[in-house]
C-alpha cells in the first residue's frame, strides 16, 4: 500500500486539519515507510508464538488482602466538604 500527495490532502480535508504543502510532502514519505514497516512485519510467521504481556519474564509476587483500618468512617466524613451524619457530599459539578 502507497500513500500520494492527493490521499493526504483527502484525509487532511476529511479530520478539518489544514497541512500546508511542505508539510503534506514529508508526510507522503513518513506514512509510506511506516507502511512498508508494516508489510515486513506482516511477513512474520508468528503462528505458534504466544501473546506477550511484557517483554520481561517475571511474575507479580501476590500479598494477602489485609484491611489495615477499620472503622474509618467519621473519620472521612469529618473531611466532607458539606456537613452530614451519613455520607461524604460534595459540590455538584455538573448542571
């Protein structure tokens, strides 16, 4: 796949993006190179190879849940901007 000068001028006008001619130049050459990247990658038989999650091959060390406070509650309310008994208020942001 190639990209032409008349392609990104059509895509330039379809997202309302103005790209001067300078500019439309250099991307005519960038979009193609990233597009032939993705040819050679594309080549690639990767048939038999699992998906990665990170490239290092280490595992998470797993800790137990543990509540570390309890009975917090008034404790956080007491912050509440607007003072109530049974929840934390808050201004309203959206009208």
């Amino acid at each position: 796949m190639s990209i032409d000068l008349k392609t990104i001028k059509h895509i330039s006008k379809l997202s309302r993006i103005s790209v001067d001619e300078q500019k439309a130049q250099k991307l005519v050459g960038d979009l193609n190179s990233i597009f032939k990247f993705i040819e050679k990658l594309n080549e690639l038989k990767t048939d038999n190879i699992e998906p990665l999650t990170s490239i290092a091959e280490t595992t998470l060390k797993l800790r137990s849940d543990e509540v570390k406070s309890k009975d917090i509650r008034e404790q956080v309310i007491k912050n509440s901007p607007q003072d109530n008994e049974d929840y934390f208020v808050v201004p309203k942001v959206i009208e």
